[in-house]
C-alpha cells in the first residue's frame, strides 16, 4: 500500500492510462474526489514508463492506445517484476465478449466499458483497491462528482 494520508490512513495510488484527454480528467476527478492519488499517462509508453517507476495499487489501461494496444501493454506490465501484481482494470469502447474474455485472460480484475457511470465507476475502482489492500480503509464515492 502507499504513503500518504487520509485520516491517518493510505491514499490509493491509481496509473490512469487513457489518451482521451477529457476521459482521463473526468476519471482523475472522480478518484481524487474519492480520495485518491491519480496519474495521467496519455501513452502507453508514457504508462509503462510511469508503472516502471511508481507503485500503484491499480492500473486503468485503454485498449486503443496510439501508440500500442492495450492488451499488449497489460501482458508487459504483467511480466515486469515491479507491476506484476498490481490490479488492472481495462476500460473501452469495446464490448466485445472477445475483447472481455482477452483481459481476464491475462489477469485484469474488471473490464469496464465505455461510456460509463461516473459513480458506477469510482466504485468499482475502489471496490478492486480495497480487495488488494484486504481492508475497508479507502473512502467511499460520498462527494465524488457524477
């Protein structure tokens, strides 16, 4: 889990890698609304660089990446020794069962399609953080914008 505090407990430390620009700040709002830490990567390059470097309790990954896909990119997190274990939730504009089934192939937690519920959303990202942490500790989507 890591630093940093919320009442005396840890914020979620959450990788958003999303190249929609709007996408990205509404999913970044929501979670810092939800109190947590979040992180833009607009790239999948800029994602792994980020991923290489950093903790973090969850990884939001788009499938279509400009620069990769995101299949490819979850399978190299999945394989570096620092992000192997980190959760990763998928979210796109795909609802193919297919494209579903090829995420939890490769050890995604949830698969999110667009568009979504903002509040639906944040709490289901906070549902996967708080099930890797073994705790209740996050806050809840109370005060998260819709």
């Amino acid at each position: 889990m890591n630093e940093g505090q919320n009442n005396g407990t840890a914020k979620a430390k959450i990788l958003i890698v999303e190249d929609d620009e709007h996408v990205a700040m509404m999913m970044a709002d929501l979670l810092t609304h939800a109190d947590c830490e979040a992180e833009i990567a607009p790239t999948a390059k800029r994602g792994f660089e980020l991923a290489e470097g950093n903790d973090f309790d969850l990884i939001t990954l788009d499938v279509d990446l400009p620069d990769a896909n995101g299949f490819e990119i979850c399978s190299r997190l999945k394989s570096h020794p620092r992000s192997r274990d980190t959760s990763v939730v998928f979210i796109s504009g795909r609802s193919h069962e297919a494209d579903q089934q090829r995420a939890f192939a490769l050890s995604a937690v949830d698969y999110i399609t667009k568009p979504f519920d903002a509040l639906n959303f944040a709490r289901r990202i906070l549902s996967h953080v708080k099930t890797k942490s073994g705790s209740g500790a996050f806050p809840t989507t109370e005060g998260a914008a819709a």
